[in-house]
C-alpha cells in the first residue's frame, strides 16, 4: 500500500485524480490533500509518515515545488502538470514520473509502478527539487502541450488569440478559432504570461494585444472589443480595469 499526499488546488481535477488512484491495480491511500502551496509548507513541516507527493506545480498562491524546497523534504515526487514540453524534460530528470493533464488512467498506473521500482534508489530528493525549481524559474512559456484523446498537440503562445472562462471551465481559443480545454485558471494564466502582451480585461477574459482589431467607447467608463477570431459574446474592459488597459496599450 502506497501512503500518499496529494496537492492540487483544482477540486475537479483533485477528485479525478482520487477516482482514477481508487482504480488503479496498484493499492494506494491518499492520507492528506493540500490546496495551496501554504498549507502544504505546513503539512511538510510536520514530516508526514507517507511514501509520495503526488504534486501539481501551479497552484493558486504560488509554486509547489517552492513549498518543496523549503520544507527540505526527501519524499518522492511525482509531478501533475500542465506544463510545455520544454520544462517537462526537467520533471522526467528530476523526479519519479510527471503527468500531463488531462491524466490518462494508464500514464498514472505507470507513475506508480515506477515509483515502485526506483524506491530507496534516490538518497536526495531535495537535490533533484533545486534542479526543477532552477528549470521553472529560468523558462518562460513558449508554448502549451494538451492532450486530445491519444495525442499530444502543441500550441505555439504565439497561435493564442486569448482565453476565456465559461461554467468552471478555462478555454484556450487559436488565431483559427479553434478552442481548447485549458487545465489553468485564468488567475494561474495570467501569473504565467507576459504581461505585456496579454491583458485580464475582466473576470472571464484574458486578451492577447494582437488579437484586439477594435476598440469602442462604452456605457459607464468601459470598453468595447472586437477580436481576431470573434469571441461568441460582446467583449468588454470592465470598467475597474479601464485605466489600466489603456496604459497597457500605450505602454
């Protein structure tokens, strides 16, 4: 029996990835689930008695691998990610195993197994965290790897028209149109994007300057956009955001 903690700060994706534990041939326990990267620095403080972290590297108030670092815990890892392919090469070097969201039930059942096998044949997990938290922090995000069924597709940043949030879910929408499933919150997407280049105009909206085509007046201080593909609802700067997008635009 496999003990292991789990930090995710996505519910949906957390209960998923419990679901697909539970089916696996591989027994294991899920003793503690973490949100954030604070509660996890504190659940690490405590030096749980548990086999492995299975860990997202985004969560809402920071890098996990951070928490990680700090704690100097030498517990196994294997990373949960929605990461490009670039830093994935970090993760299969410096840890158990990754997995790329959407988790396949197969790639999760191989984690494991791995994890099985390499026990006890890596002394110094903190030395492998340095390396991944060096990776993380030198790159930037060039592009976004998904997974459509059995495929991997790569979607150079430059194709990103903008992203937009729609009944819990993030879409990720090309400069053909095409829209993408994207496991991120706009909040983690706009921690990861250059700043000068795409811009939260409101709750639901993350923009790319080069998709804006037109821009209008509009009632009480706000902004109305016409984008590059059309977006299927009016596209508005909410009005708190106003100010700062015009000097985004200027800038």
């Amino acid at each position: 029996m496999i003990r292991l903690a789990l930090i995710e700060d996505e519910l949906p994706a957390a209960n998923r990835l419990k679901r697909l534990l539970g089916e696996c041939d591989i027994q294991t326990e899920v003793v503690a689930h973490c949100d954030s990267a604070a509660k996890t620095k504190a659940y690490l403080a405590g030096n749980p008695p548990i086999d492995l972290l299975l860990c997202d590297i985004r969560l809402g108030d920071g890098l996990s691998i951070e928490a990680l670092l700090e704690s100097q815990t030498t517990i196994p890892v294997i990373f949960t990610t929605a990461y490009n392919e670039f830093a994935l090469e970090a993760f299969k070097l410096y840890s158990i195993d990754y997995l790329l969201k959407p988790i396949a039930p197969e790639d999760l059942q191989s984690a494991l197994q791995k994890f099985i096998n390499f026990t006890g044949k890596r002394a110094d997990n903190s030395t492998q965290h340095h390396e991944v938290y060096s990776f993380l922090t030198a790159s930037t995000k060039s592009n976004f790897t998904l997974r459509q069924g059995n495929q991997l597709i790569v979607i150079p940043t430059s194709d990103i028209a903008y992203f937009y949030a729609e009944e819990g879910l993030t879409f990720l929408v090309n400069r053909l149109g095409k829209r993408y499933i994207w496991d991120a919150t706009l909040d983690q997407l706009q921690k990861e994007l250059p700043s000068h280049e795409y811009f939260r105009i409101n709750r639901g909206m993350l923009v790319k300057h080069s998709a804006i085509l037109k821009i209008e007046q509009y009632p009480n201080g706000r902004y109305l956009l016409t984008l590059h593909p059309d977006h299927k609802t009016e596209t508005i700067v909410a009005r708190e955001r106003a100010k700062d997008f015009k000097e985004w635009l200027q800038a």
